[in-house]
C-alpha cells in the first residue's frame, strides 16, 4: 500500500512593508509492506434481495517512509535573489492500518447486484507534510521524517456487482 502527499505554500514577509516571497514544496511518501486481518459480518438479511454487512480489518505494515522538501529562492522587494535548495530523508517506521464499514448489497435481478456503504480508513505512523516542516533546516542542511502523523478518510462507497 501507498500513501503520498504534496503540500504547496507560496509566502511573503510583510511587516510592516513588504520584504520578500517565495514558495515551499513538501512531499512525502509512505510505501507500506504487510498485512492486514479482518471480518465480514452479516447484519441483516432480507432474503436474496437485500443484505447488509459490516467490515472490519485492521493490520501492521513496514513503513518505509520518504520526504523531500525543496523551496524555490527568495526574492527580497528589492529584487536580491537568494538561492534556498532542498533536502531530503527517509526513515524506517511500523504503521498501523484499520478500516471500518458497512455495506448493503441489493440483487436488481438474477445476475446484477448494486452495492453501497460508509467506509472509515485510518493510517497510524506516516509522514505527512505538515509534521515535516519543524524538523527541517536548510541553513544546514539537514532533514528528519516525522512519521508520527495520521490520516482518518471517510466516505460513501458504491458500485455494481455481475455474475455469469
């Protein structure tokens, strides 16, 4: 499994009168290896027509985590040209996965059935961009991974199911 994130910030110093801008770019890549158990559960169950479900899967993978921060120069108001680079980094990391859901299955008829539910994904022990900026330096150089950081998605899922 992977989970990659960009984050883009453009800035200028303004107080009290303009003295320069410049712009950030964050990256971070998790690439996770492992595995994950889980159940399926019946719920309800209407006959062949209508059934509901509940998922649960949780799993440890290897988190072999990547970041590269690059900023573009600054430029004063004045119109100096200060060159800023970028650093990377990768550090190794045990991450957690779980998800949570429900799923109803309605037949439409005898070989098409539609499908819909509610899925919650959580991620435990990635690098994210935002953790990234407190741990980077670029007067020296230098660049740790944060891979304290967490994602919580959600939403509705749906799609069609054909049997021959």
């Amino acid at each position: 499994m992977e989970w990659n994130q960009q984050a883009n910030v453009d800035y200028a110093f303004l107080n009290p009168v303009p003295f320069g801008s410049g712009n950030v770019a964050s990256q971070t890549g998790n690439n996770l290896y492992g595995g994950q158990l889980g159940a399926e559960l019946p719920l309800w169950d209407a006959g062949n027509r209508l059934k509901i479900k509940g998922i649960g899967k949780s799993g440890v993978f290897y988190n072999r985590a990547a970041y590269q921060h690059s900023t573009t120069e600054f430029v004063t108001s004045t119109g100096e040209v200060f060159p800023q680079g970028s650093v990377a980094a990768a550090a190794d990391q045990t991450a957690f996965v779980g998800e949570v859901g429900a799923n109803a299955s309605l037949c439409v008829t005898s070989w098409l059935t539609w499908r819909a539910g509610y899925t919650l994904f959580w991620l435990s022990g990635v690098a994210v961009p935002a953790s990234q900026l407190p741990v980077t330096s670029f007067g020296d150089r230098t660049a740790l991974v944060n891979t304290q950081g967490s994602v919580l998605l959600h939403g509705v899922t749906t799609g069609l199911e054909a049997r021959w």
